[in-house]
C-alpha cells in the first residue's frame, strides 16, 4: 500500500511504496518508485507502526539563509540578509528594487551569495542540480518558448524532471491552473495571464515540496488572483513551502501567514502579516486637501480626533496629518458641507509602497 | 538529452539563420563547377585551385563563420530572453544541458559544410572518392572543434559574434598563414592536418602548410574535449540570467 510519506531522496510525496521484489520486499523498507531512476529507501517502524521519519520536520526550517549578501559591481542588491522560512505560505515584501528578487534567486540557486550561505531543504541550493527535484521555481520574467503550445511546454519541464507517467502529470498540473481548452495553442498567442498560468503549470508539474515564486500574480485579472490563491491556500495545507515575493501589500495580504519585508538590499521586519499590519495603521499618513475656504476648513479640522495637524501649503491647499485617514475621508464631505466650505479636492500624498515600507524601517 | 537536442534544434533553426547557411555553403559548390567546367581534362592546376578554394574559402571563412552564427546562439538566445533557468532548475546534469547545446549546432551546419566541401571536390577533382572521404571526416573534425569553442563563447560572453569573427580573421585566416608554430593551435591547421593526413595525394599542394595527422586529430579531440569542459564548468559557476 502506498505511503503517505516523503522520499528522503527526492522529495516526493505519496509515491513510496512497499519494494515488491529483491532483498527489501515489503519488510523492512519503502522504495521510492517515482522516478525509475530514485529508488530511495524509507525505513519502516513495523513493531511501533508509526510512519518513518520525514527528513524535513516542522522545527526546521525549510529555508535557512544566513547571513547573506549579494553585489554587482559596486551595487550592492542584497546586504546582510538572514530568515528562515518554513512550511505553509510566506510573503517576501518589499518596493521594486529591494532585493527581492536576487534573494529568490540565491535561493533558487541560479545566483551563488557574494558572502552567507543559503540552505534550501537542508542542502545548499547552487549547483545542486539533485535539489530541483524537489523544488518549484517561477520567475518575474515572463519569457516562455512561444513556439512550444502550453501543453508541450510543460510537457518540456515534466521530461526533464524525468517524471512518468508524463502524459498524466502534464494533464494534471494543466487542469490544476484550468487552462485544458487552450493547451495546445502556440504560447505565443497567449494573454500574458493566461502565459503566468502556464508557466505556474510548469512549476507544479512535478509536485514539488518547496515553491518560489517571483511576483506570480503579475498581468493575471481578479479572477485569477483569486483562483491562485485558493491554489496555493491548497497547496499549502498539504505541507508545502510557498515563498511568494511581491511589491503589492494587498496581494499578500490575504495570503500569506508571515512576511518578510525587504527594503534596499535588507530585512526590514520579519513575522505574521497582523503584527506587520498594526505598524502600518499605526502609521501617519498625509492628505491634501483643496477647498474654498482654507482657513475656515483648517479651523474646523484641527479639532477633529483624526487629526494629528494641518498646515496650509503655498498654494493654499491643506496638508492633514492622520493616524485614522478612513475616519477622515468619511468626515471631510461633512464637515465642508456643514460649514459651506466648497470641496475641490481630496488626496493622499504618500501612498507609495515606499512611502509605507520607509515608514517601518524608521520604527 | 533529447528534449534539450529538439529544443536547441528548434531554437536554432531559424528561416533567416539558415537560408544564409546554405547561400555561403553554395559559394564552393558553385566555384568548383566553373572551375571544373573551364578547365580541360587532367589539367593540373584543377587540384590547385580545389585545394586553395578549401583551404582559403571553405575551412578558413566559411566553415568557421557559419559554426559562429550558430554556435554562439546555442546559449545567446536564451540567456538574452532569461529562458536558461528552465533548463538549470532541472534536475539534469549541466553536462547534459551543454551537450545536446554542442550536437545541435553541429547537426544543423555540419551536413551542409560537409555536402558543399564533398560535392566541389567531386567536381573539381573528377569524383575522387578517397578525396571526398577526407574531405568530408576533416570538415566535421573542424566543425565540431569550432562549435566546441563558439558555444563556450557564447556562455561567457554577449558579443561572442564579434569576438569569434575577429579571432577567426586574424588567428586563424592571417596568423595561422604566415606563422607555423600557430598552426598547432589552430583549428585551421587541424581540419588542414586531417584532410591532406587522409589523401596526400589529392591535396599534396597543401603539403607545405600542414602540420602532422596525428597532431592535427589529437588537437582537434583536444580543443573539443577542453572547451566542452569549460563550457559545463562555466554553466555550473555562472549567474544564470
């Protein structure tokens, strides 16, 4: 009967099997039977009946960076970053040019750290060829083969991942991501949502344990946000590691159980997204506001709970301070109407993902 | 190996790319057969002129030119598109990332070289076929060390083109002419070694200018067998894009 169990060898999931034949028949090991080529071997607990011992377990971490940095030149894209990530769905946060992307890819292995080291599964990532098998990789940049239909594409990846029965595994990770009708459509004529998707296909194909995934909702529509996480939520809740980088806090926000939050080249704050959050609405934030009548309107807003200060800036629009800026969006109309102030104008002047994630560094 | 050789193959095999593959490995057929069409019966200066027309057109320009247009594409196109990490995030050998790379130039431009050099030696030296024999084993001798060497370029460097058109022009068609000691490390002087080493009689005018057949075989095993080693060790070390 098949186990419920991982390979320690390749990573595989559900595929260990009781050896049928030659000297480990069914007594004293599983075999791995995934991969013609794996053949790992999982020790059997008969007398206790408890399952072997996965390799990776819940106090280790899956990821393990220390102490890592990276640098072009004299541009340095990564400085002392350490974390560790562990099973169930982690957010990299961070505003573009953070660093985010060149952390993944040490983690990925594609870069080797300038200082640090990175363990993925226990195991450095670079030239670690082995590793990938158990790994999922999806990268920012959306170049497929546009001559390759999706379902050869992915087919591409299931045969260098060497996995069989390919044709199942293809129609599988393809029907997970719901893009069956348009498989065997050139990439090149795809949407590049429907491109994301496919490349998202190409990453699952191989069931792996551990998923990195660099900005993944980039061109996708509502819809199939939602569809991806509701994916990666399932996707998690069997066991996974799911690193998903993004420069959108919403995106993350209802995803991820803990972020990591990057900001030129370092770790600004690590830990589960409420704590995170709690600091952003703690946050002050500033709104302009043009009116008719500015130093009436000023007069009525400083005495406002909401209001932290107003200053009247050269062209005679108000500058709010705020720490409750949805109490006083909602209050401005009212006041203005109240005191036969004309409204012009109302806007937020530092919304940026900077703006907020400079904010927190500062804390 | 053979989803990466298809791969590359269907990669490589571009319209453009090889429509000027055949228009240059045209140019020798097309010059033997005037060269055989005005020439009398048995005049001498027929095996002359073949032998300086492989020499000069087809091992020291075309040949190498071709393998470049090629060979440096094998990696180019895919670390300037960023699809590498497709194929370094498998669980697959760089050895055998790299090798399927190499035989796919070497399947798409070596029969064409081999079927120009083989034909204008029919013509031009009255279906000769030891000749052609030589000519053909010393072509994709030449072929496979350049596409060895122009694939390495390809990975290290983004104007592999310009630097493999400028080592062909002056290394291996000026200085590879003038200088004997650089005939030993020339792929030129190799493929040269292989065909008169195989049919002296034949190509007994480049007698002259070739250095030994079992250094110009061990050579051009050698720079194959180094460069294909320096092209996985690269892949292994590199940032992929």
């Amino acid at each position: 009967m098949p186990e419920d169990i991982k390979c320690p060898k390749c990573g595989s999931k559900t595929v260990v099997k009781a050896a049928k034949r030659g000297p480990n028949a069914g007594r004293s090991f599983h075999v791995c039977t995934r991969y013609p080529e794996c053949k790992g071997k999982v020790a059997i607990r008969e007398q206790s009946g408890q399952s072997p011992t996965p390799q990776t377990t819940k106090t280790e971490p899956t990821i393990d960076v220390r102490g890592i940095s990276k640098w072009f030149g004299s541009v340095v894209a990564v400085n002392d970053v350490s974390l560790q990530v562990y099973p169930g769905i982690t957010g990299l946060l961070g505003p573009n040019g953070a660093g985010k992307t060149t952390l993944l890819r040490m983690i990925a292995g594609l870069t080797k750290p300038s200082e640090g080291e990175v363990s993925l599964l226990g195991k450095p990532p670079h030239d670690n060829f082995r590793l990938h098998r158990r790994v999922g990789f999806m990268s920012e940049h959306e170049a497929v083969y546009g001559f390759y239909t999706g379902r050869e594409f992915v087919k591409l990846v299931a045969r260098l991942h060497g996995l069989t029965p390919l044709a199942s595994a293809v129609d599988r990770a393809i029907e997970t991501i719901g893009l069956t009708d348009v498989q065997n459509r050139p990439l090149d004529t795809y949407s590049r949502g429907m491109r994301q998707r496919m490349r998202m296909a190409a990453t699952l194909v191989h069931d792996p344990e551990v998923l990195l995934l660099d900005e993944p909702l980039n061109g996708t529509d509502p819809r199939q946000r939602i569809e991806f996480q509701d994916l990666m939520r399932r996707l998690a809740s069997e066991g996974r590691t799911i690193l998903i980088s993004s420069h959108i806090l919403e995106e993350v926000e209802t995803l991820a159980e803990r972020i990591l939050l990057m900001v030129s080249g370092k770790l600004a704050a690590a830990g589960d997204f409420h704590t995170i959050r709690v600091k952003l609405d703690e946050r002050p934030y500033r709104v302009r506001i043009v009116v008719g009548n500015p130093r009436s309107m000023a007069s009525a807003l400083v005495k406002m709970d909401a209001v932290d200060s107003v200053t009247v800036d050269p062209d005679g629009a108000l500058v709010v301070l705020s720490r409750n800026v949805y109490a006083l969006q909602r209050s401005v109309p009212r006041l203005a109407q109240e005191q036969k102030i004309r409204l012009l104008r109302m806007e937020p002047l530092d919304e940026s993902l900077e703006s907020v994630f400079s904010y927190i560094v500062e804390r | 190996m053979g989803p990466i050789f298809r791969l590359s193959l269907h990669q490589l095999a571009k319209r453009r790319r090889l429509l000027l593959i055949l228009l240059l490995a045209t140019l020798p057929v097309a010059l033997a057969a005037a060269i055989s069409a005005f020439a009398g019966e048995g005049e001498s200066y027929k095996a002359d002129l073949i032998n300086n027309l492989l020499d000069a057109m087809l091992i020291a320009a075309i040949m190498p030119i071709v393998t470049i247009a090629l060979a440096t594409r094998a990696f180019g196109d895919e670390l300037e598109d960023r699809t590498l990490s497709y194929l370094v995030l498998k669980p697959v050998r760089r050895s055998l990332i790299v090798l399927p790379k190499l035989l796919s130039s070497i399947v798409i431009c070596g029969p064409l070289l081999i079927a120009s050099g083989a034909v204008a030696t029919l013509f031009a030296l009255d279906g000769s076929g030891q000749a052609v024999v030589a000519v053909g084993v010393a072509l994709f001798a030449g072929v496979v060390a350049y596409a060895a060497i122009f694939t390495w370029a390809g990975l290290i460097s983004t104007h592999a083109l310009s630097f493999g058109l400028i080592y062909v022009f002056l290394w291996e068609g000026v200085l590879s002419t003038f200088l004997g000691g650089v005939r030993y490390l020339s792929v030129r002087g190799y493929t040269l070694a292989i065909l008169h080493g195989m049919d002296e009689k034949s190509f007994e005018v480049l007698g002259q200018r070739v250095i030994e057949f079992p250094a110009g075989i061990v050579g051009a095993a050698a720079v194959t067998i180094v460069f294909f080693l320096l092209t996985v060790r690269r892949l292994r070390r590199m940032d992929v894009p």
